[in-house]
C-alpha cells in the first residue's frame, strides 16, 4: 500500500526542511518541483530555461511542463510505494492532474499537512536561507545555522542564497501562494486529508507532528 503527502504552505514555513527529514525517517521518496528545476538550471536543459524566465519573477512555472516533469518523477519505480511532494501542487490543475495520475496507479493523496506561518516570519526566513548546492538541504543562519559556515552538514557542499530569495521576488512569490496556490486548501479540505500544523514551532516539534500524522494514516489502512 502506498503512501502519498503533500505538503502546503507558502514559501519559507518550512516545507523543505521537513520533507528531507520525513523521507529520512519513512524511507519515503522527497519529490520537490523547486529542486527538480533547480537542477534543471544548472544543467541548462530547455526546461531549466524556460522555468528561469518565471521564477527569476517569482512566477510559477506553467502547469502543462511543470505537470509533465513530476509525472516523469513520480512514474519512476522509486515513487512506487509513495513520495512526500513539496511544492507540488500548486495549482488547481495540478492537483487535478496529480489527482488523475494516482488514480492509474490505484493510489490518492493520504494526507496534506498544511504548515502556516505569519507574513513577517516568512520573509525573515527566506532572507536568512541558506541552500546546498549538491541536494538542496537547507539552513538558516540565525535559526538552523550549518555546523561550518557556508558548507552543508550532510553532505559538506557550498551553501548559496538563491536569488530568488531577494527581497521583491520573495513578495512577489508569496503573493503568488495567496492567489494561486491558498484554493488548494479547501480543495484538500473538502477530500478529508487536509491537516494544519503551526510552522512556528521549532523545526523538531513540527516534524514530530507530521511524523504521528503519517504513522496514523499509514496504520489506518492496514
Ligand atoms: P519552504 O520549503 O516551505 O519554502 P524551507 O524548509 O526552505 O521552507 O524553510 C525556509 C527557511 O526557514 C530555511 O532557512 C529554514 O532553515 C528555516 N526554517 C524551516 N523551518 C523552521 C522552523 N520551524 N523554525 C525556524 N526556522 C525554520
Ligand atoms: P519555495 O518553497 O521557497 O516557494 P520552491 O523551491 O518550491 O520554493 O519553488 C521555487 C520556484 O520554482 C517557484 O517560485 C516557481 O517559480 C517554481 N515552481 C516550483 N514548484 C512549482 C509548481 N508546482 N508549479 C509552478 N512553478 C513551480
């Protein structure tokens, strides 16, 4: 039996980082469409230009590739027993899509924990956010600081800000959640699988959360 979550929030209340430590400790596969752009731009493949033009805006990325490219993710024989999406969807559309595309593989979405955070804490965040350049893992440096300035601790690679954590894209980017992407929680909602958790929380109180949430949809289908 599988096991997909969704993770929801606006850029900066702490998707990524909890998504690379509940893989860690479910085994189940991260699938983030940021990062999965993000590699894209360092390889500079048609793709990876193309997203550069909207998320140099804070834009999102048209649904029709951004679609295409999770569906060649979560078809991999990895994504099988389930994956933690973070940053997927975003839209309607794609949840739809998402929606359509587990119903072939006889699977749903199980539980989309909802993490909030107020406006001002979420611009704090994004400005201190520091990233690995090998697999993403994230720090800050007030609040998660590396162990080393500037390397990650997993897996010693260079930290950089990203640039689209600037000041005007990051306003832009949340703007972009409320219109686009906040509908997205009464659509969960309506299915029963939303579940909201305060991202206020240290990062290890919040993972334990998430962490209950999913042992308990996990044993409720067994
Ligand atoms: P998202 O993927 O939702 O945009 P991230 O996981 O990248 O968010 O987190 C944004 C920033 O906030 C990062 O610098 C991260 O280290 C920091 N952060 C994440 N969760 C917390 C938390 N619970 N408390 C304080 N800082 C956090
Ligand atoms: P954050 O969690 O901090 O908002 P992400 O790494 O998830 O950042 O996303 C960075 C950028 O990548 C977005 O601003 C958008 O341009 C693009 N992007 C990521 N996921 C999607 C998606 N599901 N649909 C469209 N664009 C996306």
């Amino acid at each position: 039996m599988s096991t997909y979550v969704v993770l929801l929030g606006p850029p900066g209340a702490g998707k990524g980082t909890q998504a690379k430590i509940l893989a860690r400790e479910t085994g189940l596969v991260h699938v983030s469409s940021g990062d999965l752009f993000r590699e894209h731009l360092s390889q500079q493949t048609e793709l990876g230009k193309l997203a550069r033009s909207y998320m140099d805006r804070g834009e999102l990325v048209p649904d029709e590739v951004t679609i295409q490219m999770i569906r060649e993710r979560l078809e991999r024989p990895d994504c099988q027993a389930g994956a933690i999406l973070d940053g997927f969807p975003r839209t309607t559309v794609q949840a739809d899509a998402l929606e359509a595309l587990l119903q072939e593989h006889h699977a749903r979405v199980d539980l989309v924990p909802l993490i909030t955070a107020p406006l001002e804490v979420l611009v704090d965040r994004l400005g201190g956010r520091w990233t690995c350049r090998a697999q993403g893992h994230v720090y800050h440096e007030k609040y998660n600081p590396p162990r080393q300035p500037g390397r990650c601790d997993i897996d010693g690679s260079e930290l950089y800000q990203r640039d689209d954590d600037r000041s005007e894209t990051v306003q832009r980017r949340i703007q972009v959640y409320f219109e686009q992407t906040a509908p997205l929680i009464d659509y969960y909602r309506q299915r029963g699988v939303l579940l909201e958790v305060d991202g206020t929380q240290p990062i290890e109180a919040v993972t334990a959360i998430l962490l209950q949430a999913i042992q308990a949809v996990r044993t409720a289908r067994v």
